[in-house]
C-alpha cells in the first residue's frame, strides 16, 4: 500500500525550503539603508513599527487603514497603534543619526518640515523628528507652537561618531523636560516630572541614565547572546523535526507491513478489521505529520524572529545612543523573552508510530486480538484494546493431538501458532523451538509446568487433577520422605475473565501493611486489589505503554512504609513501573536495563531488588529508578521466580530447576543454600514470616510449604490436602496466611500450623 499523502498547508514543512535551509541561516546584522521601502526615497520622519520594520511616517500614514493598528508592508503583522497613531510610533534615532553624518560629509538632506523638496536641510528639530530648511528653523524660533522645540544645526556635529554620544531626548509626555533618569520598574527613560507624577520614588525604582544607562544596555546585549543561543537550539529542534519525520514514515512502513502480516493470519476473519486499522493507522499519521509540520513552522518563525531582533539589536547598538537604545528596551525586552523562552514541543516519543499485536487468544473475537496502534501523543484519540476473553473449545476436523513425555493434549491454539512453517509464513516456529522458559512464562502457550512437563488443552476444567496425569519416575527427583502437615485453605476467589474478581493469568501476588491482597492480571494489562476476605476493592491499569497504562505485569511488591506499589512487566516493555496505594502512576523506568524481569521486591530502606531469569541477574534500584548495584548470578542459578531480602542485607531467590533457595547479599557474593532436590522440589516462591523464618513454596504433587531458618536448618513442613494446577506466585499475610495464585484463576489463602517438630 503506498503512503498516505497528508493534507498539509501551503508551506509544507517536509522537504520544504524553509526546512532545509534551517542551519544554514546566521544572524547577520542588515545593512543600515536610508531608503523608505514603500516610497523609496530617503526616509523622511522614519518611524519604527512594534515589528521593528522602519518606514516614512508620510508612507505609513497613506497605507493607514484603521486608526488603532496598522499591517507592517514588510512582514504583514498587524501592530497595534499607540494613541497619537503614527505619529506616537518610535522614531528611528539610528537612521536619522546616519542620514545627520551624510548631510555633513557632504550628501545634503532635504527639508522635511516644508511642503518643497528642493530646499536643503541645515538643522534638525527633535521634537518634531524633522530636518530643517533656514525658512523651517526660522519659524521654529518666532512661531508660539514650536516654543520650546529643541533645534540643533547640522554643521555644529562635525564628528561622523556625535551619534553615539548621549543626545537629550524630550520626553514625550512633558515637552518641556528632556529623558534623564531610567525607570526600572516601567523599563523605559522618563523626566523629572515624571519622576514626580507617574514614577514617585518608592513605588518606582529609577536611577539617572548617566548611572544605569551603561548596565542596562548590558543587560539588553546578555539577552541578545540568549536569544542567539536560543536560536541554534531551535535550529537543532528543526532538524530534530526532520529527523522524525523520517522516523515516522519508517515507523509507518514497518506497522503497516506488520499489520498485512497479521492480516495473513487472520486473513479468514479479519478483513473488516483489517480496513479499519489502516484506516486509523492513515488516519494518525497524517495528524502526526501535521503536528510536525506546525511545529516546524513555528520554529521557522522564532529563528526568523531571534535573527531580526538581534540585527535590529547589532543595526540601533551601532548607530544608537544609549538613551535612544534604552527606548527600544521595553520592545526588545519583550520579544527577546518571548524568543528565549519558546520550547518546540519536539519529543521523540510523542511522534512514536507502531502496530502492536496479540496472538494469545485467536480463537476469542477478532476485534479485540487483531491488534491496535500505539501512538504516544497527548491528546490524541487512540483504540483501547479491550481485554482477552475466555477463549471456548471449539471442535475442529482438523484438530490434531500434540504428545509430549507420553501425554497427549489438545492443542488447537498451539499448532495454529507453533505449527509447520510453511503454514505460517513468518511466524515460523515449531513446538521443538520453544525454549523451556517461553513454555513456563509467556502467555499464549497453555504449558502447565511445576516439575512436569504436562500440558492440557484450554477448554478443559480449569480445576485440574494433576493425580489423574501419568508421571515418569525418571522426570523428576525422588519423592521427599519427610512427613507434612495437611493444611486446608479457608478463602478462595477469582475466576476467568475479564470483570472484576476474574482473571486470564494471575501471575504475581503480594501483600501490603492492611493485608489487602495485591494482583498482577497479566493477561488483561491491570492490576487488582482485593481485601484478606477475598472481596474485590478496585483495579487500575488498561492495556498500552503510555504512563498510567500496563502491558503484561508479571509480578508485584509493595513498599510497606507508603504503600506503593512495585509492578515489573514482561516482554516487550521489560521495565518496572510505581503506583501509590490507591493505584495512581507515579513513575516508571528500567526499559532500557532489564532484561527478563521474573521476582521483584522491596526491602527496610525502600530499595527494589529484581531478580531476572535467563540472564541470571540481580539489580537493586532506588525508588527513583537509579541502579545502586548490579551482579550475575549465573554460576549459582537456573531458573530463578522469586525473591525475598531481610535486614541483614542477604537476598534470598527461589530457583525452580535447582530445586532450592540460594542466597546471596548486595554484592553478589553466593552465601549459602537453603532447601534442595526432594525436599524442595520446583519451588516457586520464598517469603519470611514474622518470626525471621524462610518459607519455601512449591507445587509438586501438591502444594507444599517448607519452613527453614535463615542459615537453612529445617523447622517444619506442609502441604494441601487438595491438588492444584500450575502455580504461578506466592505471598505472605501477616497472620501466618499464605496467598496462593493458580492456573486455574484463582488465589487461594491457606493458614500453616506451626508444629514443635518433625517426623520423618
């Protein structure tokens, strides 16, 4: 399917000039002209607008089409007008300065105070911003309206540099008084009578400019190195803009081609779907590319901004006085600011574009296994994939019966999956090629292993009689001879589905300070909390990567002293995300360290200690995500599931294949063992009771529970006068209850007897 082609303005950003031209422009100050650009003439009282393009205040006042603003011919910004309209604007002190030194080197300046041109300048008035003629300055002098005016001649500035020394300025409010002082707290120069009307001292913070003038131009100059700085950010931002840009349209291809290959799979449901998602797919990443293609152009129009303040900075710093810069002051104040502070929303992750899909339940409805895009940007509408359903038994012709150690087992699921190759196209993957983790952790295969290698098809009961599988003797260590207590459990709940108090895969369990029982729903992406009665409090997380959402969490911990909540997710995310205790994300991290995340949890200081298998890896982070250690621990381990530290600083990890628990302390230093082969087998949890003492869970044959001290002296022993299926975790309550969870969606709270000794 080719690209979508996304409606974009008219200056498009991608592959536009504007774009590709971002590092290649400099803020070079423009040449000083003494042209107006509307009449191109030499500027007669050239004003300056809020956009800081100069023109004739004649040329302006012809163009005036609303007394209150004015659209600049330059740049078509509409600038506000002050009171006085034209008039009131700002003159241009550094042209009128240039056009005085060109008049005394020789070019001479016509009159702008008289209706003819043709007559010569030979003084200037400052209180008009006109040149003028003998008959101009003549009227000056005996005229009652130009009483006061302050009428300087042209030949008595004989330095071509007059103009950088401070000139007196009249102040616009009082004619009569000229701009001596600097009010900081307005930013612009006033009188003395101001400094006795507007400006009272104490209220107002003002200084001569003789004092402050020097500073304030300083400080003026600092904000236009910002906003030169400023601008090769924003030319890095562009280029950042570009960059995804391309990163998206790759990110597209590569969802669209991941789309068509789901769609083969599915290719005798899924049509209707199929259109729907590349429609969302289009959809999204023509809104992205917009998105990118305003935050280009506001980019465009900041660098454009940064250049013309600093040349016009560089243009009035070299022909301006001090007072006639600190005019310009507030103006510049506020733009420099407004350029300094922009920040183009570019972020990488916001503009991410990719087709997520899920193969665990093919048999459950096509819309919610199909898949959905993920996009990550704020705001943006996006598909909520609804949780797995139950999947049904469904009696095919074609159902074939896979064996393994002798068992056969219904696997209609599975050889749909992990069938022939040829069958699969890409997804080529047979059973022989599932490697004994993937048949223990992931969630589409229904392998039920607790030592065994026994595995049932998903329409069976979910209570399954493990008594009623034949089992080799040669398959698993010998049977432990010691003798158990038989514990009953006195709670249990859950069932399978996707409403509160049902589950797909309760994968992880743990208990926090009120002894509410905290759950890892795997396979519906949430999280659910329940109190020690079994009765559902509330849940939170939904299916996704963005925060507050959860994508197959695994197992859980608690932080006892604030009651946050530790979940670790499997693949694809590997990482570890914090809720508080009422289910509200906090943060999350580790993406980009772990690995195969598998038992998590907290010890007295609030560090989280990860365990991870198939890399045999222990990491401890602080609350805030940072690693304060990290060792390998595959010398010593095979399979670990679970973990426990105590106040000693020794960590404590349940290892399935070896049959045990080693433990280990911070450093990664192997202490010692505790529990082994017929005593042991296959656990899959440890805990530590309030007496200090480890607890050992395992389900092989039944549910057994196997008591130790810390340096692995045995205590006692028990287990379940009832068999389970798989179990996945274990936690402890602190009246001595354990909470189990099972294969069959179900968690069960059994209560141990402790007993004085053992017989064996």
């Amino acid at each position: 399917m080719a690209s979508p082609t996304p409606s974009l303005p008219d200056s498009s950003l991608f592959g536009s000039p504007q774009l590709g031209s971002f590092g290649d422009q400099s803020s070079q100050p423009e040449s000083l002209g003494t042209e107006c650009g509307l009449c191109h003439e030499t500027y007669t009282v050239p004003k300056v607008l809020p956009c800081l393009h100069t023109f004739c205040q004649p040329c302006l006042e012809k163009i005036q089409e609303n007394h209150d603003k004015i659209t600049c011919p330059k740049c078509e910004q509409d600038c506000i007008l002050p009171p006085q309209g034209i008039a009131g604007l700002l003159s241009d002190y550094a042209i009128n300065n240039v056009l005085e030194t060109s008049s005394i080197d020789g070019t001479p300046l016509s009159c702008t105070g008289c209706k003819t041109k043709d007559t010569h300048a030979v003084a200037r008035c400052f209180d008009c911003a006109n040149y003028l003629c003998g008959n101009c300055v003549m009227a000056h002098q005996y005229m009652h309206c130009f009483e006061g005016h302050h009428v300087v001649n042209l030949k008595d500035q004989s330095n071509k540099e007059d103009f950088k020394t401070d000139k007196l300025l009249c102040c616009p409010r009082h004619k009569a008084e000229t701009l001596r002082f600097f009010c900081r707290t307005c930013n612009i120069p006033i009188c003395k009578e101001c400094t006795n009307s507007e400006h009272l001292k104490g209220l107002h913070d003002y200084d001569h400019i003789s004092e402050i003038g020097s500073r304030q131009v300083e400080i003026l100059a600092d904000l236009v190195e910002q906003s030169k700085a400023k601008t090769n950010d924003l030319r890095n931002a562009a280029k950042s803009v570009e960059h995804l840009s391309s990163r998206l349209q790759m990110q597209y291809h590569k969802a669209q081609a991941e789309i068509n290959d789901t769609f083969n799979f599915y290719c005798s449901v899924l049509e209707e779907r199929k259109e729907e998602l590349m429609k969302e797919l289009e959809d999204l990443y023509n809104t992205k590319m917009v998105s990118l293609s305003l935050v280009g152009n506001k980019v465009q129009e900041m660098v454009e901004n940064a250049n013309n303040l600093s040349s016009y900075f560089d243009r009035i710093t070299k022909f301006s006085s001090t007072t006639e810069i600190l005019v310009f002051k507030q103006l510049l104040d506020s733009k420099l600011h407004c350029v300094i502070s922009y920040n183009p929303e570019v972020n990488m992750q916001s503009m991410d574009l990719e087709f997520l899909s899920n193969y665990q339940a093919i048999q459950v409805g096509v819309r919610n296994t199909f898949g959905y895009i993920r996009h990550s940007s704020e705001g943006a509408p996006t598909t909520k994939p609804q949780p797995i359903a139950r999947p049904n038994g469904v009696v095919n012709s074609d159902r074939t019966n896979t064996y393994q150690n002798g068992h056969a087992y219904e696997s209609n699921i599975i050889s749909k999956r992990f069938g022939s190759a040829n069958s699969l196209g890409p997804f080529s993957t047979s059973l022989s090629d599932i490697s004994p983790y993937e048949k223990w952790s992931s969630g589409p295969t229904d392998v039920f292993q607790n030592g065994t290698n026994d595995s049932f098809h998903l329409g069976v009961d979910p209570v399954i009689d493990l008594t009623s599988k034949f089992i080799s003797a040669t398959m698993y260590p010998l049977k432990s001879q010691i003798k158990r207590q038989k514990m009953i459990y006195h709670c249990k709940f859950g069932e399978f589905g996707v409403m509160e108090g049902q589950f797909t895969e309760p994968s992880g369990v743990a208990v926090n300070a009120q002894n509410d029982i905290i759950v890892a729903d795997t396979n519906n992406h949430r999280i659910q909390i329940f109190d020690k009665e079994g009765r559902f409090k509330f849940q939170f997380g939904e299916c996704g990567k963005r925060d507050g959402q959860l994508l197959y969490p695994n197992r859980v911990a608690v932080v006892k002293t604030s009651g946050d909540i530790i979940v670790t997710e499997r693949s694809p995310t590997h990482q570890i995300q914090i809720y508080n205790q009422y289910g509200q994300f906090v943060r999350k991290f580790g993406a980009n360290i772990l690995q195969h995340p598998r038992g998590v949890t907290v010890d007295i200081k609030g560090r989280i200690i990860v365990v991870e298998c198939k890399v045999m890896r222990v990491i401890i982070f602080d609350q805030l995500g940072n690693v304060l250690q990290k060792f390998g621990c595959s010398k010593h381990l095979e399979f670990p599931n679970g973990v426990v530290v105590n106040d000693k600083q020794e960590i404590f990890i349940s290892d399935n294949r070896a049959h045990c628990v080693k433990v280990f302390n911070y450093d990664g230093v192997f202490l010692r063992q505790i529990g082994g082969e017929g005593l042991t087998n296959y656990p899959i949890g440890v805990c530590i009771n309030q007496n200090g003492e480890i607890l050992v869970a395992d389900n092989h044959n039944n549910f057994n529970i196997t008591i130790f001290t810390q340096d692995g002296q045995l205590v006692n022993a028990s287990e379940s006068k009832v068999k389970h299926a798989q179990c996945f975790d274990v936690a402890l309550m602190d009246d001595g209850s354990v909470v189990l969870a099972s294969k069959d969606y179900r968690l069960y709270i059994y209560r141990y007897m402790q007993i004085p000794s053992l017989g064996m």
